[in-house]
C-alpha cells in the first residue's frame, strides 16, 4: 500500500506547524497538499507535533465543568460531593 505521505512533505508540514500551531495552519496545508482537514491532522497526530485546540466560551473564558458545579453546589448544601454524583 502506497504511502499518503512523502517524506518531504510530512518534514514540511511538521516545520510549517510547528511555526505556527493553529488551525489555520492545518487549513492552508491540507489546501497545499490537496489532502482533507482530518488527514492532516491525522498526521500531524502521528507525528507527535499536533496540539489540540483548548475550547473557550464564546467570552474567551475557559468552560465551567459540571465537575465544578458539583463541587460549588456541595459546598452551598454542605453535603458530599460524592452524594450528589450517585442520587
């Protein structure tokens, strides 16, 4: 089975992202090589260079777990976080 990938190409996209990891990075090179979003990060996955995207709210805040929430609302009734998780 044909490789995907040359050499040079893959030394490519490792050097283009690691300059800039981001994912308009990963869009300019799948449009570059002719190849889907997801196969270049698959690649870039493979290789060990790819950094998964951190989720923000739509403020640029980070997220508020239910974890979180769990333990603020155990803290509020003053009961066990654990209680809350398994009634």
């Amino acid at each position: 089975m044909p490789a995907n990938y040359t050499q040079e190409q893959v030394n490519h996209m490792i050097t283009a992202y690691q300059a800039n990891p981001n994912r308009d990075t990963v869009d300019m090179l799948a449009d570059e090589l002719d190849k889907s979003v997801k196969s270049i990060i698959g690649k870039l996955s493979r290789e060990g260079v790819y950094q998964k995207q951190v989720y923000k709210t739509k403020t640029g805040e980070m997220p508020v777990t239910k974890e979180q929430l769990i333990l603020g609302l155990a803290v509020l009734l003053e009961m066990n976080s654990t209680r809350l998780i398994y009634t």
